[in-house]
C-alpha cells in the first residue's frame, strides 16, 4: 500500500513538472510588453457584425476579411469587440477588418482620431497567451501608472498564430 503511494506521488510530481514545463515552453509565462507609440492607430476597413456567436453570418464575416487579407500581402487582421457574449446565446458586437482600404457596400471605415497608443505585444501559443480581461488590466495599469487616460477602445491585431498585439488608443 505504501509503494502504491509513493508511486502515485512521484508519478503526480512528474506530471506536475512536465506540465509547468510545457506551460513555460508555449510561452505562458511570456510577460505582456507595453509601450507607448505617438502616431494615429492604422484606420482599418471591415464589417460590423451584431448578432450572437453562434450566428453563421459572423463566420462569413470572418471568412470574407480573410479572403481579402489574402489579396494583400502583408495586412492583418484587426477586431474590435464593441460587445462581447457572455454566452453562446448573448448578443455580440465586432468589427472585424484590415489595414488597408477595401471597397464596396459591405464594408466600412474606421478612422481613429487618437493621437497616440499604446500597443501591448502578447508572444506564446495561442493555448497559453493571457485572456482579453488580463491584457485590458495590464493596459490600463500601465496607462495609470503613466497617467494616461485610455479612450476605452481595444483593438486587437493578429500578427501570427503565436503573436497578437492590442491597441488602446489614448484620449488627446
């Protein structure tokens, strides 16, 4: 009985390492890095979708960005959660678009007049990276410590599968 015990214990300790491990070799641990960029956010073109999560619509949405993306080298992807469900049922607000100018009737503009932002670089697999609550805090403590007022805009940008930056732009 008490080899089975000491077996358990050392199999749990193994376990428990390896998956601390693993969490630090995806990048959990990664510290979110913020800095202050004195420029206007990029506008960005896309479409506006209001619906719930579940909707087929937002998929199309996210798909015809995505194609668009694709006929641009070198844009990206950007959302800005207006809205965000608290379930699958709850409505939710998005605008999803890129960095560069698209045109036609389902598409729309969003031209920031924010002077400046701040940008915060999230690196790590996308299994580990920080939740959206834990990057908004970590931006708004540093924009408190600076005495920065926020304009309470969070814009995500998806740089790669294992890079995301956010960007808050500032009240002038």
């Amino acid at each position: 009985m008490r080899n089975k015990f000491i077996i358990i214990l050392i199999s749990l300790a193994v376990l428990g390492l390896g998956g601390l491990f693993l969490f630090n070799y995806l990048g959990g641990n990664n510290p979110i890095e913020i800095s202050l960029i004195n420029q206007k956010p990029a506008p960005l073109s896309g479409i506006h979708y209001r619906g719930t999560p579940q909707d087929p619509s937002l998929r199309t949405a996210f798909e015809k960005i995505e194609t668009e993306k694709a006929l641009r080298p070198g844009s990206f992807l950007h959302t800005i959660y207006q809205v965000e469900p608290a379930g699958k049922l709850d409505t939710m607000e998005v605008f999803v678009g890129l960095d560069q100018l698209l045109v036609g009737e389902e598409f729309e503009q969003r031209i920031f007049e924010e002077s400046k932002y701040l940008l915060a670089k999230i690196h790590g697999n996308r299994w580990v990276m920080p939740g959206p609550e834990k990057v908004k805090n970590a931006i708004n403590a540093f924009a408190d410590s600076a005495n920065l007022e926020l304009s309470e805009i969070f814009i995500d940008k998806i740089v790669s599968e294992n890079e995301v930056h956010v960007i808050a732009p500032m009240k002038d």
